[in-house]
C-alpha cells in the first residue's frame, strides 16, 4: 500500500498544479446573454479572470468580490443600486474596478455604505469610474497599496449628517489618489489613521465641510490638487512629516473658512501653494517647525492667522497681495520667523537697490486685531480712520506684537 499511497500523493500534487495554472479567461456579461448579471459572472470566475461588462445597466447591489480579478466596463455601464445597501465590497487582493457608472448607495450610519469599499486588502486598482448620488464614493478600509485614478465622484448632500465623504480612508497606506473629481460629498477626501499617502492633481469642489480634511496621517504628500469652494475649506490636524506643494485652496467663503486650517502639527513643509479669495488664507494653532515659503496669498480676508501656541514656523519668500489683513495674531509677543516676504501694503524704500526694503515691515494691523475682537467695525476697512489708527500703533504699539516683523521684506514679487 505504501506505494501506492505515493503514487496517489504525486498525482494530487501534479493535478493541484495544473490547476493553478490553468489560463486565465474572460466572462463576458450582457443583459441579452446567458450571464447577464455582475454577480453571476463573479460566481464563475476564478483568481486572475477578467469579467467584461457591455453597456447597459443593472440594478444590483451587495456584490462581493471576494476573488483577485478585474472587472471592466464597456462604454461606462451603469451599476443602480437599491437606495439601501452597498454596490461593491471587495475583500480580495488584486482587484480592478474600472470604466463604470456607480450610482445609489443607500445611507446608512452603522455601516456607512459605499460605492466601492475595500476591507483589509492590498494592490487594487479603481479607475475612470462615475460615482454618483452615493452615500459615500470609495471607502478604504486597512488597505495598502491602492491607485485611485480619473473617478468623477458626485453626490448632492444636503446636510453634513446625511452626506459621507467621497473619497475615504480609514488605517490605510501607501494610497495613491490622483486625477479625481470630488463635488457635493461631506468631505471630498477624508484621511484617518492613514499614512505615507500621495494625493496629486484632483480637484475637489463644493462639498459641504471641507476639501480635504485628513487627522493623524503622517508622511503624506498632497501636489497640485484645487480645494474650491468648499464649506470651511481644507483642515490638517494632529498630523506631523506631511508636505503640500503647488496647490490650490481658492474661493473658500464664511465665517469659519479656511484655505488651510492647520492644527497640532510639526515639521511639515507648505511650499509654492495659491491662497486665493479666502476668508482666511493660512490658520495655525499648535503647530511647529513648519515652513510656508513660497506660497501666493492674493486677495484673502486674512492672509494669515497664526495663534500664540504656534511656535518656531518659517515665513519665508512668500508674496502678500491685496489681502485685507496679511497677518493677525492673539499674542503681543513672537516666536516665529519672517524673512524676505513680499508685501503688497509695505511703503518702504530700497536707497541701496537690493531688492530689499530698508525698514523692517509690521504685518499686523491695530486695526485687523479690531475687526477680529468687534467684527462690525469691518464697514470702516478702507476709512482715513482705520488708516490714522495703524498709524498710530506703528509708532506706539499698544495691541499689536513688536517682534512679529519681516526684517528684510522684498521689494518685488517673488516671481
């Protein structure tokens, strides 16, 4: 017998091979054919299949992809969820979703439904998809090493409460995000718990908090992506070794916006950004050792609030143009740097013509700290009034700090 058992063994191991490498094939689904539904076709297929879906649309929802495939539309098909439950749930490594139409999710606070959600899985790709009217868009869950490229995620919240975020990661890592659309969502991107990510070139629009809004997610880098619009802006908190460079955070209006509202935050680098027509451009509290250099803030309420807890930051280079009140601040005293920052409002001279003013500028304004404490005082912004009070605090200064001053402010824009 035990030759035998041998030769049964060999032959199980051999047939076990030939299995996994059986090639790979492809399901064709179409509504006038035999497989005519996603899930039918994710019943048949095996690890490494290809389904392909033709256009048309189906009503499905709760579809686990729990096998390493890649699902793809023909001519954007479109997938109409129930209103109640979630669309894709992908629990397998591997995985492509590309070239759909996702629509309706259904809300749920409990499981927070999502078009796509991917739990504890790794090397996915989602892409050129249409998300739209979803409680959330793509909800990552302990995943790494996921791209999400060209989606278009819509949705129209009326309410914080009742709206998720487009785009969402919780305990996930080395996300690529890049080239999306995000409007109408709750947050447009959401990060928690989710480190050494890339965010580049989205745009994220109207949505009704914030842009993007990311706590406790360090070694993250965010380049050339657009936050307009939105509810109060894009807010980083709790958060220390991330990089934001070359974006824009433009047309973010009200009483509590921001183009960026920093919080507890240290060594980070915010370089070559565009604060444009902000509320405020740039908040910080609790933050240190971060660099702003050669950022643009044009056309802000505030350029810059930067609060007494906010220590050793540096200022440098950056241009100051036609804001309202380039910075304010809580404290009479200064435990920052500015260098070499151009300021529009600063009426100084250069006799040496080094491109450097010869008296340090003063960027806080008695009256800025006026209209910060009695918000109605506004109406007398552009008064001979207001100007005779800044005068009168630059030669005895009584509610603005002495030491926050620009040394060597730049004659000339940084070009």
């Amino acid at each position: 017998m035990q030759p035998l058992k041998k030769i049964l063994l060999l032959v199980l191991i051999v047939y076990s091979s030939s299995i996994n490498t059986l090639p790979q094939s492809k399901i064709y689904v179409d509504k006038k054919s035999k497989i005519n539904s996603i899930s039918e076709a994710l019943a048949l297929a095996r690890n490494g299949d290809e389904i392909i879906v033709a256009t048309d649309t189906y009503f499905e929802s709760k579809i686990l992809i729990d096998k390493s495939i890649k699902l793809i539309g023909i001519n954007q098909p479109v997938i109409m969820g129930n209103k109640k439950d979630e669309i894709f749930t992908v629990t397998a490594d591997d995985v492509t979703i590309s070239g759909f139409t996702i629509k309706y999710a259904g809300v749920n606070y409990i499981h927070e439904n999502a078009a796509i959600r991917l739990t504890n899985v790794k090397n996915c790709l989602i892409e050129k998809n249409m998300l739209i009217s979803n409680f959330f868009g793509i909800y990552l869950a302990g995943s790494s090493n996921i791209v999400i490229d060209k989606n278009k995620i819509i949705s129209s919240g009326s309410s914080e409460t009742s709206s998720g975020n487009g785009i969402h990661l919780w305990h996930s890592e080395k996300t690529t995000i890049i080239n999306n659309e995000i409007e109408g969502h709750r947050d447009g991107i959401y990060f928690e718990f989710s480190k050494r990510c890339f965010v580049k070139n989205n745009y994220s629009k109207m949505n009704l908090r914030y842009g993007l809004h990311f706590m406790f997610s360090d070694s993250c880098s965010y380049l050339g992506n657009t936050f307009e619009n939105n509810g109060a802006g894009v807010a980083v908190m709790y958060t220390k070794n991330i990089s934001m460079i070359k974006n824009h955070f433009i047309n973010n209006w009200g009483a509590a916006s921001f183009g960026v509202l920093l919080k507890d935050l240290t060594d980070c680098l915010i370089s070559e950004n565009i604060f444009n027509k902000n509320t405020n451009g740039l908040y910080l509290e609790g933050c240190s050792r971060i660099t702003i250099d050669k950022n643009d803030f044009i056309q802000n309420g505030w350029a810059l609030k930067l609060m007494a807890n906010s220590q050793n930051n540096f200022f440098f280079e950056n241009n100051f143009i036609a804001n309202s009140f380039d910075v304010l601040t809580n404290s009479r005293q200064n435990f920052n740097s500015f260098q070499k920052n151009y300021w529009s409002s600063y009426n100084g001279y250069d006799l040496d013509k080094n491109g450097i003013g010869d008296q340090p500028y003063h960027p806080v304004k008695m009256f800025s700290v006026i209209v910060e404490r009695q918000q109605q005082a506004m109406i007398l912004i552009h008064s001979l009034f207001t100007e005779l009070l800044d005068l009168a605090e630059s030669v005895v200064p009584s509610l603005t700090p002495i030491e926050l001053v620009d040394k060597q402010p730049l004659m000339t824009q940084r070009s």
